[in-house]
C-alpha cells in the first residue's frame, strides 16, 4: 500500500483521561472521525467517562463548571458566580444582586 502524501496520516495516539486519568487509545479511526465531522478538539475522557457524562447530562445533571469564589461588598458573605468577575466592576452575591435591582427601579 501506497501512502499519498496528501492524505492526513493518522496514527493512534493515547490520551489522559480528565476524569479519571485513565490512559485511553484515541485511534486512527476516531481521529479521522473526528476529522471529518470538523470537531477540532481532541477527546479529553475515556470512552467510561464520556458515556457517564451522556448519561449525566440526560439525566439533567450538570457537568461540574468553576465557580468563582468572591465576597460580596453588599453583606460581607463569601459567594460564588459561575464567570469570572471583570476586575474593576463589583459583583454581588444573588440577593444582594436583587436587591439591587429593585432599588434601581
Ligand atoms: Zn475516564
Ligand atoms: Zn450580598
């Protein structure tokens, strides 16, 4: 067999596992797949971990975000937001927050 040298040559490669640190084979296969659907990134879990988190997600559970931890100028009371806070601009916890609102009314 002849290999064009225009053609993308995939070659196995092993991957990490974000989730459980699992070294899995993201194969020749899967990489022209991937290709060929355009997705750009590579996969970061396991085959376990991704079906677990198809799972999850139909079952409505999020997957986990960062969460930014912060303390609300308005009571003093550590608080999270899922972004992460501009510098220069306050952010307030969700009370706080509303409260805002209301009194900006
Ligand atoms: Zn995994
Ligand atoms: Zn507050």
């Amino acid at each position: 067999m002849t290999i064009d040298p225009e053609t993308t040559v995939y070659v196995d490669e092993e991957i990490t596992c974000l989730d459980c640190g699992t070294l899995f084979v993201f194969s020749a296969g899967e990489q022209e797949f991937y290709e060929q659907r355009g997705f750009k990134d590579k996969p970061k879990r396991c085959k376990d971990c991704r079906a677990k988190r198809k799972i999850d997600r139909e079952n409505g559970v999020e997957p986990k975000r960062t969460r930014y931890e912060f303390v609300c100028p308005g009571c003093g009371k550590p608080a999270s937001v899922p972004f992460q806070p501009r510098s220069g601009k306050p952010v307030y916890c969700r009370e706080c927050f509303k409260k805002q609102q209301k009194e900006a009314q």
